[in-house]
C-alpha cells in the first residue's frame, strides 16, 4: 500500500507534467470509483489544474474556480502520465479514469484492486474540514503534536501510528522502520513512552519519511510514480519485510509479531519491550561477563 513517501513521490513526478494546465476531458469507466457527484466538470474537465496538494497518503487536484478532487491511491492505484508523443493503445486493464490535457498527454487512474478512489468536492473549504479530521501530516510531525496522539492511550505504540487520526501519511513499512531508528519496541504502550522517546520517535519518523521521499519511495507490490518508475528505498529497509533476518545494527535475529492485524518486525535488542527490566537484565550480564573474565 503506498504511504506518505511513495504518494509525495506521486505528486512530485506528476505536477511537472499537469499544473498550469487545462484539462479537456475525463472518460469515467467505472462510475462506482467516485464517490458523490460525478459529472465530467466534478471530475475537473474543463478546469485548469492550479496545485496538486498531498496529506498523509490523499491527494487533491485543485483546479480553477474552486474546484477540488481528492485521490485515494488505496492498496494498488496509480495515476500515470502518458505524453502526447507515447502511442496510445487505448485504456490499459484496471484503468478507471482518464484525463486529456489540452495539448496533448493524458493522465490513467489504474486500479487493479479499487480500494483507491475520487471525492470530487465542492471548494477549498471542504478539503480543509476533511484533511483537518485527519492527524497533523508525518513528514513534518513534531514531539509536541505526536504527544498529544500518544497521550493517554492504551494501544500498542505502532498500532497508534497507523490510525491515520493520530498521523497521516504512516502505515506498515514506515511505522517499523521509525520505531526500530527510535529504538522503540511496536508492542509498547503507547501512553507509556517517556518525553525522550517521544522526541526520539518523531525525529526518526520524519527522517525516516524525507530519506524515502528522496528514494522515490519503497517498492511493495507494484507502486510506480507517474513517470512509472519504482522506489528505490525498498533496500535500505532495516527491518519491514526481514523478519528472521539478522539485525543491520547488532546482529540479533529479527523477530515478527502481529501487532493492529500487520505483521510487524522488530530487534529485540535494538527495541527492548520494556527498556527498564532490559536495562537491569543487561547490567547483571555485563557484571556476570565481568566476573568469568576475571583472572583468578
Ligand atoms: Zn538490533
């Protein structure tokens, strides 16, 4: 599923190609893809496209006169440019919309699964109310607002990153990988988390979410941004998709759990489950490592 990285990388490589210009006409194939009104000028024809906006994992087309379609990616969509000099072979399978720009070149919503989609609304205004029900946007999240998400709850540490309430734009590979940089074991109470780790954890969050952005984002499954290029941050995971693998850090063999029905994987040295019986056990190792070593 693409998260903040690979959407951002989605938004990047397609402005360039869109912004400032008119689009002409929309072909909605699969009219059960938008949800609300969905006349040709709900889906932006005719508009000419002033910004394409992100947050978290959503997109907004916004056009002239107000008008505002928001993109869900969902699990498998992608929206993919074609230049006026690419031979059109007609719509590819799984192509639910598209879009012409005056001059030429086209835009292909493509969808195998649908669990992306459009909201066409109505003005700026609604975009607001709508993204503003989400949590503040991760890539640039501070220990203040990522506090006040964790502040009280009894969740697992990662499952409250994934509630797109709490933070928008987090979901499976970069909650793992955040709180593997933080050294923050998933299975931690979310409440629990002292001021230090919470600081920890949102400098890695935002790292971790910029160093992906500038990779193009991770290739899971068959993401491409539109241009139609993968991520190439896929392999410089440290733990998404290693379980059993040796830890990049210590060595420890990484372990899965299930954690907010995801599979999830942690070091259970670089994350202790609880950093203060963790800290005691590895005193009383040392001490005993101390006292074999000891010359007699
Ligand atoms: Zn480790």
């Amino acid at each position: 599923m693409p998260e903040l990285p690979e959407v951002e990388s989605v938004r990047g490589t397609l402005a360039p190609h869109v912004v400032g210009r008119r689009c002409s006409a929309v072909t909605l194939r699969r009219p059960d893809f938008v949800e609300g009104p969905r006349s040709a000028a709900d889906l932006l024809a005719g508009a000419t496209l002033v910004e394409i906006r992100r947050h978290g994992k959503q997109l907004a087309l916004i056009g002239d006169a107000g008008r505002v379609l928001v993109v869900q990616l969902g699990m498998t969509g992608r929206l993919v440019w074609r230049s006026a000099a690419d031979r059109d072979s007609g719509p590819t399978p799984h192509e639910h919309v598209r879009w012409r720009f005056e001059g030429g070149g086209t835009v292909a919503f493509i969808d195998p699964r649908r669990f992306g989609g459009l909201t066409p609304l109505p003005a700026a205004d609604a975009l607001r109310d709508r993204w503003g029900a989400l949590g503040p946007d991760a890539l640039g999240i501070g220990p203040p607002a990522l506090a006040r998400g964790l502040h009280g709850s009894w969740r697992a540490v990662k499952a409250a990153l994934l509630d797109q309430r709490v933070l928008a734009g987090v979901g499976n590979i970069y909650a793992d990988e955040a709180l593997f940089q933080a050294g923050i074991h998933p299975s931690r109470q979310a409440g629990s988390l002292r001021h230090e780790e919470i600081t920890r954890l949102a400098a890695a969050i935002r790292s971790v979410l910029r160093r992906a952005v500038r990779a193009g984002g991770s290739t899971v499954r068959d993401y491409v941004n539109a241009d139609g290029a993968a991520g190439e941050f896929s392999r410089s995971h440290a733990v998404y998709g290693r379980g059993g693998a040796p830890c990049r850090r210590c060595g420890e063999t990484l372990t899965v759990l299930r954690l907010a029905q995801r599979a999830t994987v942690a070091c259970p040295v670089c994350q202790p489950e609880n950093p203060m019986i963790h800290s005691f056990v590895h005193t009383g190792r040392s001490r005993r490592a101390a006292s074999v070593g000891r010359p007699r």
